[in-house]
C-alpha cells in the first residue's frame, strides 16, 4: 500500500531545516519506515531512528553555531550513518564508509547528494561516520592534518546516535552529556520537563510559558516529547522558578479570553450572565458588550410580552404591593427604554449575586445607587427580587442608562476585589499549585498530592469535582462554556437530598478553564450539537523545536482553507476514488482546527465534528482521516471522545470506545508501525497500515456503488459486515440493485474486485473452505454455461436457487442422497429443455460436479442442517454471482495468455 507523504511546507524550503523536512525526512521514511531494529532499538524503525538523529544534529548545530556548510556534511553524514543496516551483504561500517560508489549510492537516496559538493565534502562525511562507529583508529589518514573542529562534529553525531537508544534513561543521558560537553567545548547537561497531565490547550499554553522562562535563564530547548520538553544549558536556574511560570502562564491565559469577551457573556432567559473569565480578562471589554446587549433588548421590546411579564409577577406579588408600588411612584414599564433599564438592573442583580450577597443586600446596594427612598425599597419588597423588581423599579432610575452602567461596574469591581491573589507575583494562588501539580520540573517539589485526596474526603457531596482536583474553587460547570457534546448535569444516586435545582457536575477553576479553553480556542461550527471527538496528534519522541514552528505553520495554513474561520474538511470522492487529501472549507463538518498558534506545542487536540450521524460513522470517518495524516506526517495520535486521555506509551496510535459491531475491521484500537515488530509478531489487525488500508477498501467500495447522498450509509453497512467477510458481497449486492435501475454485474464487478480483494485478504490471510467451495462450483458453471435462458441476474443464479429451493422443499421421508440425485436430473432435464439443441452426457457430468461441489457446502460447513444454509441462503447467492463474474474474467483471459506464449515460442 503506498502512503504519500504530507509535505509541511507549502513554500519552497530556504534554510537547511526547512529543506530537511520538506525533501530528506520523507526519503528516510519511505525507504526505511517497515526497517526493524534489533537489541536496544528494539520497537523503534530505521527510518525514526535516522529521523531522531538528524533532527538532534539539526538542533544542537545550531546552538553551537556551527558555519551552514558544515551543518549541511553533518547532516549528510547523519542521514546515512548506519550503513551497515542500509547494505544486504552485511559488511560493516568501516568497510562501506571506504567504499565512495556505495557511500554516493547511499547519500543520493536520502537526497541528501545535493549537500556534498566536493570530495573534501565526501571525505569529512566519511571519517564522521567512521567516527561514530569507532573504525577512524584504523584510518592512516588521521595522522594527517584535519579540520580542528572535527572532534566536536563527531561528539555531536555520537550524540545523535545515542539519542533513542534503549538504555535506562540516566545512563542515556550521562552518555549525551558527555558528548555534548565536548561539542559545546562547555559543561553541559540535559534537564527533563514533563506533565503529568495532558488538558489540550491550557496545557500547551503551560508548556509555552515554562519554555520562555527556561530560555530567559539560559537553557536550550533541545527536543520535545508528547509529555514534554528536553532542555540543554550548563545548569538549572537556582531560584525557584514556579511562580515565574506561573504568572508568564496565566498572562498567555488572559491573552487567549480577552480576545473573546463576547463569548463570556450570555444573554439568557433569566437575565444577562456575565462570567468570571471575562471580568479577569478585560473588565472594561465586558461592560461594553453587556451595554451591547441591552441595545439589542431595546430594539427587541414587545409590548405584549413585557405586559405578560408585568401581570405574572403583579399577580404573585398582590393586588395590595401593585397599589402601594403605584402610590409611591414604582409603576410597570411601558416603553423600549424602561425595559432595557429593567434587564440592566437584573444583569446588576445576577452579578452582585455572584459576590454572595443576599437578595436584600444587593437590592440594598442597588436602591442606594439609583437613590430609592426608604418607602419605595419597602414597597418593592413583595415582589420577585430578580424579576418583580426590575420591572417596577425602572422608572424610578432617574439618571437612565447612565445609573445602570455604573451599578454593573460597581458590581464587576466587587466580583475581581473578592478574587484572592498572591501579592508577591499578582497571580493566583491556584495556578501556583497547578504548577506544581501539573509541571515535573527537575527540582524537588513541595506539592503534597495527599491533600486533594483529604480535600474529595471531606468536601460537602455538593461540591466534589467530577472534573479535575475536589478544591476550595470549585464551580458549576456551564454548557455555553463547555465545548459541543459535554455534559454538565450530574446523574448519581449518592447525591444529598433537598437539592430543588437540577444538580450539576462539579470541576475546580482549572479543570473548567480548559474546557472554555476548548469551547474558545477551536473553529467550532455555529450550529453543532452533536459531540464531536477530540484527534490529539502528538509529535514524535525527540522532536527539534523547528519541526514545531513547520508544524504550527501547517496547521494554520490549513485552518485557513476556511476563510471564515469555521470547520475545514477533505473532498470525499477524492479521498475514496484516489486517496488524495484536499483540505476545503465547510460550514458544518471536519476538523475544528484550533484558531490560535500557542494551543499547538508537543500535543494538539483538534475536534472532528460530523454533524447528524452516528458514532459509529463519526468514528469510522475520524480514524480513516486520523490515519491518512498521521502515516503521511509520522506523527502518533489517540482518537478519542474524551479532551483528557491517558498519558503517552509505546503505542503508536490509539483509538478509544470502537464498538464491539467494528471491533472486526479495527481491532483492538492500539496499533504500531509495521518495523516496530518482526515480520510476523504483529497480528494484521494491530498494524496501523493494514487498519488504512481497510479503511481505503471499505472507502472505495462505498464510492463504487452508492450514491453521493447515501454513501456514509453505505460506508457503516460495509463496516459492520465485516464482522463476517462473506457478508460482503451480499451489502454490495444489496447497495448495487438499490442504486442502480439496470445494474450491469460484470462492469460493478471490474469497478470493486481489487478493492474487495484487498478487503478479504486483510480480514482473511487464509481462505476459507465456504469461499473455496463456492469458486469452485462458479468455475463449473460458467465452463459448462449453468444457466438460465439469459444473462439476467435471476437466469445466471438459477442452478444456485434451485440447489437452495430443493433443500427448502426436501421432504422428511427422504434422504439427502434422493434429494441431490434428483436436482442434478431435474436441472439438466431443465438445460436440455431451454437449449436450442439440447444437451447430453456431457452436461450430465458437469451438473452432477457442480451439486457435487455445493453438496460439500452443506455437508461440510453446515454440517446438513437446512436451517442454518437457508438463513445464509442471500448471502451465499451474492457471493456465488461475484463469484461468477470472476471466474468468466479467468475465462476470457485464458486465450489472451494462450496467444501471448505462442508468439513468444514463435520469436
């Protein structure tokens, strides 16, 4: 199966790193991506081996300021330095470096030829190579003069092959160390960053914040793993650095709400709901949009509805507080300007509500504000106090809109006052303790994890997290924050009694921040309701931090296939006919990109959404995109319909929840590379190239005989029959006639046999006897024209239905050797009957081999119970007309090749 690979860059490449991954890494994958690796590169290819490696020297030449031409023969010299393993006589790597025709052959290959010019070029790559193998002892040419620099250049691509190597990590590491010390020509020394847990984007955010500080107290980012970073330098910081990071976090934070107010502010029915993000962020910003708002609950006044209102909460109050109100000046709303007043007190209300005051303190605060006097705050007391009120109290704002604005302002300036800070960095005291939690920094830490248990233990039932650490700040999680499909409505039977409100889970501030994080941060559709799963790509083991600028860069390029900022997906029919990925723009379904850069670090998570389909489709199109992807790029990934997933292993890709009707065609949903194991210690269905290429099949089969409309139906019908293969012809049988008004079977034949070769021999290495059994009889019948009187389907199947009819029709007094005596001479009394010229002995014979072969059917497989071939009787007669049509192909071939040896022996 060929897997084309994605090129990241879009422009032709300018630097040498850019020219490394648009041209020399795909070269490395395509020739050495099923290379297995024996010993301690055991589970790792050749080809991510030589990627890992190139990709260090890139990195760590570029820290050390080595000249660009230098930088391109290391390079070079990376890209080829096992040579043993690239030569199938076995010869070692002395031998190959000192043989310049192999060494050429080798380099042009890679595509890395371009890169050695001269023959100085070409000997310093060899006597690198021969270096890092340890052969340049037996080199004569060493006792001559050579370039100063060629001890650092070795000691950097020693340390390249040392970079995966499967040996206890300190060990590793001392061994890099070492290296680098000499290629730096200073003390050097790696330090490990990692998480603990992934959040998506507030996570990658974490992650950007930890690596500006690190490089401002001069460290090196060296490489990135998908649970964090590796970090060079001659020592680690000795202040402590967590409230650095986590102020330098909360700042990237901010960033990302204040550019989006608008979405923190909800107009409801109860009122407009201003959330605490958006007062951190910008309070100002917030003011503007909630005034923004009641402009448009100005333009929308309607009179009958506002009187219905009036009425209602008139009558709950009484007749009595409704004259008392009057007499002192408190009467209804009547106009657009009154009502808009009203809602902006209810906005005030619902926010000084947030503080924890009581209604009749905030009515207190309110009444002071708009100056009520003592009789009217009295009068007002019988009514709603979020509704009733407002209502009757807007008449007696004297000053209008401008009194409002000032009670919501004072009413934003109480909610952030009450927010407890850390005075030191002016960050809260929360995202400290994230840090600690979240960031394996190496130092040691004085996070004590026991204390969240003790706070799940002991927290009221109300307020313990279903998301994230049970905490002093808890919160409600709400569904306008959540992203599409996440539920917030708690459903337990150990929940206190008394609650009158509908319970709702529970997540401390950060938990739920990075859920807002996802809701914000993706290019969500307008309209999605429907619950999207989350592809979290991650990029691979020792990553250089230039393959994440490509990576960011492609992502956005890609995320602006839609102009207007929405879902991007791929063209269908060029997928399943062709295989060919053409990002387009989309309204409703596809990928979610993220909308910002800095969400996208060593993981990414970007949302499939598939509008009004089942999660089974969902799913089978999600993981047929995921893979196309990820084996174009070489990136691991998990698909999942969760936004936190377990943390990173050995598996290469992941897929979570594949139901038990697809567990058939996608396995258990852990998969490897094909060179990650021996040729035969990987089973078919944990391969992630056979999981695509079933995925193509089952594709391009769909194309072939649906219809544009009905072609997601027609992809999860052939899906599911995979559960038994044979059940396939019958799907495409069924699918053919329902499309097609005169279906032609010998052309839709020729159009799906490939496909569905490939299909059967993924899903069955072995054929099975059924299979065998019905070729077998289809071969008979098409060399001895077993049919009926034309070519319809019904006359082609006839000898087949009535071998099916007798069994149906067999009376119990009788044998089956009776039965199968008398359809052989029933049938071909039938043949002689329709034939112009009639038939004979012959044709007896080869009547009575054809029921001889699908008496075997019934005997052998069915073990003669008719009920069980009768329940299979539509499957096997799609089969056995495919089946047919593949054995006249044969037939028809045969005079071809018969012709073709003649004329070879004639020459």
């Amino acid at each position: 199966m060929i897997i084309k690979p994605i090129g990241l860059l879009s422009k032709k490449p300018e630097t040498l790193d850019e020219k490394y991954f648009s041209q020399i890494r795909p070269k490395l994958y395509e020739h050495h991506a099923t290379h297995y690796q024996w010993g301690s590169r055991a589970g790792r290819t050749l080809a991510e081996h030589l990627d890992s490696a190139c990709q260090f020297v890139l990195t760590v030449t570029h820290i050390a300021d080595v000249p660009e031409d230098k930088r391109s023969l290391i390079l070079a010299a990376t890209s080829v330095h096992d040579l043993n393993k690239l030569d199938r006589a076995g010869r070692n790597v002395k031998t190959l470096a000192r043989d310049p025709e192999f060494l050429k052959q080798q380099l042009k290959l890679a595509c890395v030829d371009s890169l050695v010019k001269t023959a100085e070029d070409l000997e310093l790559v060899r006597r690198l190579i021969e270096r890092h193998s340890g052969h340049n002892t037996s080199d004569g040419l060493r006792f001559f003069p050579e370039d100063e620099e060629i001890e650092k250049y070795a000691a950097m691509l020693i340390g390249a092959d040392l970079f995966d190597l499967g040996i206890p990590e300190a060990q590793r590491i001392g061994k890099i160390q070492k290296e680098l010390t000499v290629a730096f020509a200073r003390p050097s020394c790696l330090f490990r960053v990692s998480i603990s847990e992934d959040r998506g984007y507030i996570t990658a955010l974490l992650l950007s914040a930890c690596e500006e500080v690190l490089q401002e107290q001069g460290l090196h980012p060296l490489a990135i793993y998908p649970d964090g970073e590796l970090f060079e330098g001659e020592s680690w910081p000795e202040k402590d650095i967590t409230e650095e990071i986590a102020c330098r976090w909360n700042q990237k934070i901010n960033r990302v709400f204040a550019g989006n107010i608008e979405q923190l502010i909800h107009p409801t029915k109860d009122g407009i709901k201003v959330n605490h993000q958006a007062l951190q962020q910008n309070p100002d910003e917030a003011l503007i949009q909630v005034q923004a708002l009641l402009e448009k609950k100005k333009a929308g006044f309607k009179t009958d509805k506002v009187s219905t209102d009036v009425r209602k909460y008139g009558d709950a109050a009484g007749t009595e507080a409704v004259n008392q109100a009057a007499a002192v000046g408190l009467l209804p709303v009547t106009n657009a300007e009154e009502f808009a007043i009203s809602e902006g007190l209810k906005a005030a209300y619902l926010s000084y509500r947030e503080t924890g005051l009581t209604p009749k303190e905030v009515w207190d605060r309110i009444g002071s504000k708009i100056e009520l006097s003592e009789s009217q705050r009295s009068a007002l007391e019988p009514f709603n106090p979020q509704y009733g009120r407002c209502l009757f109290a807007a008449k007696a704002v004297t000053k209008g809109m401008e009194a409002v604005t000032n009670i919501i302002q004072d009413s934003f300036e109480l909610r952030v006052g009450e927010q407890p800070k850390n005075l030191k960095t002016d960050v809260p005291e929360e995202m400290i303790v994230a840090v600690h939690r979240i960031l394996n920094l190496p130092l040691k830490t004085t996070w004590e994890g026991s204390k969240e248990l003790n706070f799940y233990i002991n927290a009221n039932p109300r307020k313990r997290c279903s998301l994230g650490a049970t905490t002093n700040q808890v919160q409600d999680l709400i569904s306008n924050n959540m992203p599409p499909g996440t539920k917030v409505q708690s459903f337990s039977n150990r929940l206190p009694g008394g609650i009158s409100a509908e319970p709702k889970r529970k997540a401390d501030s950060l938990a739920a921040r990075s859920y807002q994080l996802m809701a914000l941060g993706a290019n969500f559709p307008n309209v999605n309701k429907q619950d999207p799963l989350y592809l979290h790509f991650a990029l691979p083991e020792g990553s250089s931090p230039e393959l994440l600028r490509i990576w960011r860069e492609f992502l956005k390029e890609t995320a602006a296939t839609n102009p207007e900022g929405g879902t991007v997906t791929v063209d269908e029919a060029q997928l399943y006919r062709d295989n060919i990925k053409e990002f387009k723009s989309n309204k409703v379904v596809g990928f979610a990109f993220p909308k910002r850069l800095d969400f996208i670090h060593s993981t990414v998570v970007i949302p499939l959404v598939w509008g009004d389909v089942n999660a089974s489709l969902a799913l089978l199109k999600s993981l047929r995109l995921a893979l196309e992807l990820s084996l174009g790029l070489n990136f691991p990934f998990t698909l999942s319909g969760n936004l936190e997933i377990e943390p990173w292993n050995n598996i290469y890709a992941r897929v979570e929840g594949i139901p038990s009707a697809l567990q058939s065609l996608l396995g258990n949903g852990q998969y490897k590379r094909e060179g990650h194991a021996q040729k035969n210690e990987l089973q078919p269905q944990e391969k992630a190239e056979e999981i695509l290429k079933r995925l193509r099949c089952v594709g391009e089969l769909a194309f072939f005989v649906s219809s544009p409309k009905k072609r997601d139906d027609c992809l999860y019908d052939l899906a599911r029959a995979a559960q038994r293969p044979l059940n396939l012809y019958y799907v495409l049988l069924r699918w053919i006639l329902r499309e097609q008004d005169e279906p032609n079977l010998e052309s839709n034949w020729n159009r799906i046999r490939q496909p569905l070769k490939d299909l059967l021999e993924s899903l069955m290495p072995e054929e099975e006897s059924l299979t065998r059994y019905l070729k077998e009889a289809a071969k008979i019948a098409e060399e001895a024209k077993l049919r009926g009187s034309s070519f319809r389907r019904t006359a082609q199947a006839e000898p087949f239905t009535e071998f099916i009819a007798a069994i149906r029709s067999r009376k119990s007094h009788l044998s089956w050797d009776v039965v199968f005596a008398s359809l052989v001479q029933q049938y071909h009394t039938r043949l002689d009957r329709i034939r112009e010229h009639g038939v004979g002995a012959t044709k007896y014979e080869k009547v009575k081999q054809y029921y001889d072969v699908l008496r075997k059917i019934f005997d052998e497989i069915y073990c003669s119970r008719p009920e069980r071939i009768l329940a299979d009787r539509k499957t096997l007669e799609a089969a056995y007309l495919f089946f047919l049509q593949e054995a006249r192909q044969e037939l028809k071939q045969q005079p071809e090749k018969q012709s073709n040896q003649t004329e070879t022996t004639n020459k």
